[in-house]
C-alpha cells in the first residue's frame, strides 16, 4: 500500500483531529496515558508538547487519499546507551484505519524522515500486550531489546514495556567516546631499519601517553599507487622535497614485516593499531593486525580495497578529501553492496597543511544525514585544537590528527604535523567538548536544579494569608523568587490567582498552589 507523510500543523484543527485518534478508547487502551483528553487542555498540550524538535515535527499519515494517522518523535536514551541523537516514536492510526497494513510502511517512512534530520535511533516502547503494534514494528526493520520498565514521568506510575529500536547509523562508531586516531603516516621513516623501528615504537608511545584511541600507519608500495611517470608534486616541490613522487614513496614503503612489529608494540602499550592499505597486497599485510580498516581519500575511487574492507567484517573509516558528492555516493554503495556496514565517513580537505576556512567542518553532520553513516574529521590544519573541538562539538564521532616528534625531521608530512604535546592537548581538548555537546534537547539539567528550585520566579506570598482571604497581586502575594520557599505556580497563571479565596493558610514566603485555591 502506498503511504506518505505530511508535516503536521499546530492549528485547531490538526490538534482536533489528533485529539479525536487519541480519543479511540483502542488507543486510550494501550496508551501510558489512559484518560480522555478534553479540549481546550488538549490545544496547549498539543502546541506545547508535539513540537518540542522543530526538526521532528509530527507527521500525518497519507493513505488512501487523506490522513490516516500520525507518527510523533521525542527526546530519547538509548537503552544500550550508545552515543548520539535517539528519538521515541509513537504511532497513532485513525480507528478506521486499522488492520490495513499501514502501521509497518508508515515507520519506513518516518524512519527515512528521521535519518535525514540526522537521528542515529529511534526507539519504540510498547506495552507487551500490544501484539498489533510489536508486529508492526518487527515489519519496519526494529530490533527487540525485551522487556523493561518504564517511569511515567508526570504520573510515576511504572510499568513493563518491550523496547525496540531502529539504529540509522552504525552502533559500532557510538560505542564510548570520540574514537581519536593519531595519525602517524610516514612520520617513522628515519633512514636506517633500526632507527625506523626505534621512531615507530616512539610514535606509537606518544600516541598512547597522549590518550588517542589508536595509533594509524600507512603501508604501500610505489607501482600500485602511482604510474611509472607521475612526476612531481607541486605541494612537495613547495615544501623543498622535488624528488620524483615514484621515488618518494619507494624510500617511505614500510616493510610488511615492520607492519607485525609496531602492531604487536601498540598492543603491548594498550592502544589500538591501524595502518591504511593502498593495494590488495597492502591489504592481506595489514588485515591480521587490525580491527579497523582505513580507506584513504584518494583511494575512495579503489573498487578492490573498497570490497576487500567491506567483506573483511570490520568497521571501516573513508576520506573524502578531494571527493564530490557523487564519488562519496559511489564508494558507500560499493562499500554496502560489497556487504560492510560499520561505516564512518571522514570530512577531509586535501590540502597539507589545511588552511582553517577551507576545513568545511558542517560537511560533518550533513555526510551523517547524506549516507546514513557514522562521520568525523581527518584534520589536517596545523592548528591543533580548533578543528578537532569544533568537530566534536558538531558531533563528530572519529577525529583523525597527523602528529610527529617534532616538526623540524625531513620527509613530507611532519611539518604540518602536531607535535606530541599539542596531540595530548588536543586530546583532551576533544573529551571536553565532547562532554559539553549535550543531549541537544533544551531542558533544566541536573547541573541546574538547585537555581532552577532558588531562582526561578513563581507565585509567592509576600505575608501571612488566611484561609477565605483573597488572593491580590501586590497586597498578599507577588512574582518573586522563592529562595528556600517552596516555588509557586508558574506566573502565566496569575488570572487563576487574581481575585480567588484562599482556600487554606498560606505562610510568609511559601508559594501558592492550585490546592490554595477555593471552589
């Protein structure tokens, strides 16, 4: 059956319509809120409480030329606790509608809708006798997570729910923090195979004091990646390096063997090892000493390690320096059709160094939204907060750093590097904005109960007042803060209060309720 979805108004009369469905004793049945609703409360729980996300509105259900439902989104925990934005879905069909088959396609489609507002879950807490809406959600792709309990928060009722959740990005790259890579390139390359060890277990013991998540390497051969004849390259030649780019590479090609060695060093430092693969062959060196694959910008256009990554069944991070949408497009479908899933998409300006205004940081969220993946940031500005902060800040969930021992050693990338220390503080840097992130939902935090209690203003008695006396703004009760009194009604109620007897006595300084009020 073909179903749509149209964005629903807060009018009168969408929040009637809505009132109606909501009124279906069916609904009221399997509801956490089993009491009608009456109008003209229903209108500002309406307007107030269905438009909290303006990203999220809710959304009618379009079948069979009109509306025949709505899907309503809200702030949600992840009930594994991975990391980013989950949202609660509700759906709500009209009575005579049911049994058409239309719950299932509706939440494909609200799916689709929540992707592209870049939502990673959507979670569905279902009453477990509710055996119509479970199957429906089982038919939409969400996974079961069995039964837990769930708190109504205005009534405190508790009660026995199954939990089921649609993941629209990888779980894998929302599992703990920002995955931080210290990016160590050819920056163990000293001349000699002896010093090149001793500079690469230095490297991956920097990375492991600076608290990265991982240590990367890069590991290729010149003739499969460039022609014979390439040449040279202009940002090299500018750096002082003019050799042949072919000649370049030959004298940075790490030795297979090195690959096992430095693995087995960072596994003993307790962080994680990764080297980029260039070629097949680079690829069946690297595959038995990493977790996590990584793809280079300029081989985003490499259809054999695109499937070799994907049918590896590990998680897999790609640039996209120097990458247009369609390429990035390509490379994902590849990537998925090849069978790989955990998928991470790095904003990448392919410029070393990356001056500052051309990192292009909000291609972080909309890569998230764009492929449904997983996405973070390969920086490669000399700057060594700036970028990767921000990045975490938009959400970022992977931020790749080139960094080297010290800025002043020969070969092409420690130059633009950071050095270890500025690594340390950038990691530490990216833990904190990470933390500061937030849910993304404006609500008083824990942080600010206490002032929220003291501070706010309500409804408070300026004197002594008598039970029959009545309430005056100005002579017995006033917009004032409470202090250590307890808070008053909310002053968008002070016409309730205006002109009423009190009901009971009300002390000095305590704040007036609806049970202070007389019939």
């Amino acid at each position: 059956m073909d179903v749509s979805l149209e964005i629903c108004g807060p009018g009168e009369a969408e929040a009637r319509q809505v009132m109606a469905w909501r009124n279906d004793p069916a609904t009221l049945a399997a509801s956490f809120h089993p009491e009608p609703k009456r109008w003209p409360d229903f209108l500002a729980e309406f307007r107030g409480g269905y438009f909290g996300q303006p990203d999220l509105p809710p959304l009618f259900v379009l079948a069979e030329g009109g509306r025949a439902g709505l899907v309503r989104f809200r702030p949600a925990a992840h009930p594994a606790g991975l990391r980013g934005r989950c949202v609660d879905v509700s759906i709500m069909l009209a009575p005579e509608r049911r049994g058409r088959g239309l719950a299932a396609p509706a939440l494909r489609a609200a799916l689709a809708f929540a992707a592209g507002q870049g939502v990673d879950s959507v979670l569905a807490e279902i009453r477990p006798g509710n055996a119509a809406s479970l199957r429906a959600f089982a038919a939409a792709g969400f996974a079961d997570h069995g039964e837990a309990e769930h708190l109504v928060a205005d009534t405190g009722e508790r009660c026995r729910v199954r939990r089921l959740t649609a993941e629209l990005t990888p779980g894998f790259w929302r599992r703990g923090g920002v995955f931080v890579i210290a990016e160590a390139g050819s920056n163990w390359r000293m001349g000699t195979p002896a010093r090149d060890r001793a500079m690469g277990r230095a490297l991956i013991d920097a990375a492991a004091e600076a608290g990265a998540d991982a240590v990367k390497f890069q590991t290729y051969r010149p003739e499969t990646v460039y022609v014979a004849n390439a040449g040279r390259s202009d940002y090299l030649s500018d750096a002082g390096i003019t050799e042949d780019i072919s000649a370049i590479f030959a004298d940075l090609a790490m030795p297979y063997e090195l690959v096992g060695e430095l693995a087995e060093h960072a596994a003993r430092r307790g962080i994680a090892f990764m080297s980029t693969a260039f070629s097949p062959e680079d690829f069946a060196a690297v595959d038995p000493h990493v977790a996590v694959h990584k793809i280079a910008s300029y081989e985003i256009s490499h259809p054999h390690l695109i499937a070799l990554a994907a049918r590896s069944g590990k998680p897999t991070i790609i640039s996209t320096g120097a990458a247009a949408e369609a390429d990035i497009a390509w490379a994902v479908g590849a990537y998925r059709a090849a069978g790989g899933r955990d998928l991470c998409l790095l904003q990448c300006t392919a410029r070393y160094p990356a001056p500052m205004e051309a990192l292009n940081l909000a291609a972080i969220p909309w890569l998230q939204r764009r492929f449904g993946a997983a996405a973070g940031l390969s920086d490669h500005s000399r700057e060594p907060l700036a970028g990767p902060v921000a990045a975490a800040a938009l959400g970022a969930r992977v931020i790749e750093k080139h960094y080297t021992l010290d800025n002043r050693l020969p070969g092409p990338d420690h130059a633009f590097a950071v050095t270890a220390e500025e690594l340390a503080a950038m990691v530490r840097a990216v833990r904190q904005a990470e933390a500061a992130r937030g849910t993304g939902v404006k609500e008083v935090l824990p942080a600010e109960r206490e002032l929220a209690a003291y501070a706010r203003r309500g409804l408070q008695a300026t004197r002594d007042v008598a039970a029959g006396e009545i309430l005056r703004e100005g002579v017995n009760f006033a917009v004032l803060r409470p202090g250590r009194q307890p808070l008053g009604a909310h002053p968008r109620d002070l016409a309730r209060y205006e002109g009423r007897p009190a009901a009971r006595a009300v002390p000095l300084g305590r704040g007036l309720s609806p049970d202070d009020l007389a019939e």
